[in-house]
C-alpha cells in the first residue's frame, strides 16, 4: 500500500507500526510483521540517519519514535494513521495494542 510512496516492504512496516503504537524498536517490530529483524533494523537505521526518526536507548535496545523536528513529521504520520485503517482488523488490532508487560494474573479480560 505505501511502497510506492516510501520505496520497500521494511519502511511500510516501519511506518505503519510507529503510526500505530508511536514508538518501537526492531525486533518488536519485526515480529509484529512475521519478519526478519535485519531488514527492519537498516530501515530504521536509515530513518534516523535521514531525521524522520530518533532513538533512546534503554539498556542496550535501540527504542525509536518520531523526530518531533522533522519538517514532515505531522504528514508522515497522517499518512500512517490513514494506512493503517486499510488493514485487515486484526492486524490493526494487534498492531494498537500496545501491552508491553505480562498480565495480572487471574485478572478479568
């Protein structure tokens, strides 16, 4: 869907993972794709390189969001947020669902 705009399959998932959950690192991203970290890391790498994208470290992981100071920052994640809506609901659903940490145990769903 956006690979025309944005060049590859890795910057799409990029793309429309950050627009979803504001902000990620490589594996997390790769595995929420079914994909290989490698190709997801060089997108994000080049990202970063280029201003669109800014990383905290966290430990030893790379955590990155959006460059408030990129010229086109409020576009690029318009262009995200209408994306994402054009998957498939479960995708957008996992994709949204942004639990980072394990569940209470006998808490109710």
């Amino acid at each position: 869907m956006l690979q025309a705009i944005v060049g590859n399959a890795s910057a799409e998932k990029v793309l429309l993972f950050m627009a979803a959950r504001q902000s990620g690192y490589a594996r997390e991203i790769a595995q929420a794709f079914d994909t290989d970290v490698t190709p997801v890391k060089n997108q994000l790498e080049r990202m970063e390189r280029d201003g669109m994208l800014v990383f905290e470290r966290v430990g030893r992981t790379k955590v990155y969001q959006f460059n408030p100071r990129f010229a086109f920052v409020n576009e690029v994640k318009a262009l995200g947020k209408k994306a994402l809506s054009f998957l498939p609901q479960d995708l957008q659903r996992e994709l949204l669902l942004n639990r980072r940490r394990p569940r209470r145990s006998g808490k109710p769903l």
